[in-house]
C-alpha cells in the first residue's frame, strides 16, 4: 500500500470508585433502577457544589503512574462546555491544560507506543432511546472518567487493538476499574488519517470513530476507515475533519458531524473546584502502592526462574495464573513444569491448589524415571536372554533389532514407549 495508516487512541475508562467523582452518590451501580443514585450535584442543578473525590483522584494517579506517565503537581479541572440531553448542566467537568497525568508509554508488541496524557472527568448521564422519545438515567452521571490519550503511534488495526487490550490488562492489574466493556466500564475511540509513506509530517486531516464498545468492532471500524480514505485519496477527494460512528451490524463507519475544534468546547478553569496541589510526597506513596504490573512480572519470572519469555508472558498477564505458577514454585515445583502445566494441561490444574500442583509434578517427574527404569531392566532382560538376535543384529541383520523390540513390549504389557525402546537397544546392543 502506498498508504501508512497513523491511528490515536482514546480510552475512557470508568475508574471502580464507591462513591461518583464530585459528589456522594453511590457510583457504579449499573443494574439499579434508573435515576435511584442522584442529587443535585450529578443531576446538574444550578447551584450545587462539585467536592472532589479522593480516592478517584487516588485511582487516576495510580493509573497514570502505571503507564508511565508524569503526575503533574500542579493541576486543575476545567469545564468543556457543549450541550446535548444527557449534559443538562451544559458542561463536563473535565480537564484540559493541565491534565493529572502526561507523557507516558507502554510497550505492544515489542513497540513503544507514547501517550499524550490521563485525565479525569465525569461521566454523563445514560440515554435510552424508547419509542415515546428518549428517557434519561442519571445514575451513571458524575462516575468517574479517566480518558487515556495516546500519540498517533500506531499503524494498523491489529495494533491499535493490542494497544487497548495491554491498557485494559495495566488497569485490571492496578484494581481501578474491571474495564468490562459491555457495562460500558471501557469505551474506544480511534483517530485515523493516511499519510503517504515517507512522509515525516502527520496528514492535515484525521477521522475520529466514537463509542466503540469491543476490541473486534474496533478493529473492523479501522479497517473500514483504512478503506475508505484511501479510497478517497485515489480519487483525489478531500478529507476533513470529522467525527463518525460505527454501526456493528453493517461493520461500517458513518458520519456524525465535522469535528468541532477544541477551542469550540470553550474550556475554562472549573471555579467550583479549587486547583490541586499535590506533593512528590503524596505521588511516591501512590507509585508504592501500585501492585507489581503485568510486564514487570513477566520480566521476574524470566529473571528469577529462567523461564521461557513466552511462558512467562502468558502466565503474567492472567492474574490468576500467575500466582498459581508462584505459589506452586514456591512449594517446591520446578518453574518450567508448573508453567507447562498451567499454560497447556488447563484441564489438569483446574480446581488443584498450588500445593496440589507442586505435588502432581513431583509424582509425574517420579512416574517417568521409575518407568525408565523399569524399560532399561527389560531391554537388559531381552538382550540377555536372546544371543542369537543379538548376534544376528551385530552380524548385520538390523531386522533382529524388531524382534528384540517385540519380547521388550511382551515384558511391559505393552507399556514401553517403542522409540525409547528402540534407542535404547541400540545403545546397548
Ligand atoms: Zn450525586
Ligand atoms: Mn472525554
């Protein structure tokens, strides 16, 4: 292709907080009846105080931190003003000068892919379009949103979903969020444009998909849109600026309106809240709360037990995995075997505790050289009892070998794998 696609994403995720953003409601409470977790504050009342909550910011910062990214001291939110139903106060309180967190990067795929930054905002209000018109659900209004911005560092679909599944795996692993993305806890948002390859400059235009709710739809709207650009391009069209959706059903992109700007958003510093000042203090007791992080643990399993970087990468981004395969090395199983049980004898490990697993190794690795032991008296047994084979073997006959082989299988009942024992008679023959 004379194209290389240049894809940005955008993640929001709604962060596992007990109480919303700005207020006390209960947050999170997706399956409640509508509107039973409001007050004025998430209903958008004229009047009402937003009060931060600390552990959103507590969350969003370990977030941030586990993507590499910098915690800004200085921060403040501001108000990005449009208007649509389920924002009737007018505005989002979200952030935008000063995000909590920039910079940053994680590796997909043997790459580095940089972040632009991690900011928290809250979450709207649900819209539930019913045949009488469309009904408003404030529960979900005021959760907090923790939006991930990266670099347009990718350049194809495949990529750009590895990209969202290794940021879905780094905030399951910090506990902020379980980034189900059919509870809407995880939404995608893919800017694509085609550059012509060689080109050191980004292209002058980019299209925004919104509201992508799995990692396939993701790939298939990228894929779409990789499509149709260049179909435009070839024919000399102009593209523009401008925001589309994705229908699933058709697997097809479709446009919503061209982009407003940012300057249209008419952002200004959230009055109601005062600026943050936060301590390198406060940021290192953050990074030390974090858990240790999938990569990393990958990289200690390579270290520690010497364990095959593909083993120990499967092992380490399933949390449950991989605290098995510890737990078992712990209690004594040999660190290769323990993962080769775990990653390709699922049904054998289900349901075994570590201990359990330890021990099962142990008696299989008994099994095996007791078997071998077992195999090499037989072959002695056979080659002792039958000269003249043997002398027809030596004397050239390398068919006497198969009879040899055939009495070894008589004293195993059958038992004797036939290529061990075969190597074996010929080692001892
Ligand atoms: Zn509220
Ligand atoms: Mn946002």
């Amino acid at each position: 292709m004379k194209y290389q696609p240049i894809i940005g994403i955008e993640i929001h995720v709604q962060l596992n907080t007990a109480s919303k953003c700005f207020c006390d409601c209960a947050s999170g409470r997706w399956r409640d009846k509508p509107n039973t977790h409001t007050c004025p504050v998430c209903l958008g009342l004229p009047g009402a105080l937003p009060v931060l909550n600390q552990q959103a910011l507590e969350k969003a910062a370990q977030v941030g931190l586990a993507l590499n990214c910098s915690v800004n001291v200085h921060t403040f939110f501001e108000r990005k003003n449009y208007f649509y139903p389920d924002l009737p106060k007018g505005y989002q309180i979200s952030q935008y000068r000063e995000p909590l967190s920039i910079g940053g990067w994680i590796m997909v795929g043997g790459k580095r892919v940089r972040l632009n930054r991690a900011h928290l905002e809250e979450d709207t209000a649900k819209s539930i379009h019913t045949p009488g018109g469309t009904e408003l659900d404030f529960n979900k209004s005021g959760i907090p949103l923790l939006e991930i911005v990266s670099e347009p560092d990718l350049n194809s679909a495949e990529e750009a979903s590895s990209y969202c599944k290794e940021i879905q795996k780094v905030v399951r692993a910090v506990g902020a969020s379980d980034c189900d993305m059919e509870k809407g806890q995880m939404r995608l948002e893919a800017n694509i444009s085609l550059a012509e390859k060689g080109d050191k400059e980004l292209p002058d235009y980019r299209v925004e998909v919104k509201n992508i709710n799995s990692f396939r739809y993701l790939e298939q709207a990228i894929e779409y849109e990789i499509e149709r650009q260049k179909k435009a391009l070839e024919n000399s069209e102009e593209l523009n600026l401008e925001t589309r959706g994705f229908n699933s059903k058709d697997g097809v992109t479709y446009v919503q309106r061209s982009k407003e700007e940012a300057h249209d958003y008419r952002y200004f510093p959230e009055p109601d809240i005062p600026p943050l000042e936060l301590s390198d203090n406060w940021i290192a007791e953050i990074e030390e709360s974090l858990p240790e992080l999938p990569a990393q643990k990958a990289e200690r399993f390579v270290s520690d037990y010497d364990l095959r970087r593909d083993y120990a990468l499967l092992l380490a981004e399933d949390g449950e995995s991989a605290d098995l395969f510890q737990s078992a090395v712990d209690a004594g199983g040999e660190a290769e075997e323990v993962a080769n049980w775990i990653i390709n004898r699922p049904a054998d490990v289900e349901g075994v505790s570590a201990d359990e697993l330890a021990d099962k190794i142990k008696q299989e690795e008994e099994s095996v050289v007791e078997d071998e032991d077992v195999l090499l008296e037989a072959v002695q047994e056979a080659i002792k009892e039958n000269p003249e084979a043997v002398e027809d073997y030596n004397s050239g006959k390398e068919n006497a070998v198969q009879f040899l082989l055939g009495k070894v299988m008589g004293k195993t009942q059958g038992n004797a794998d036939p290529q061990k024992t075969m190597s074996l008679l010929k080692k001892h023959l």
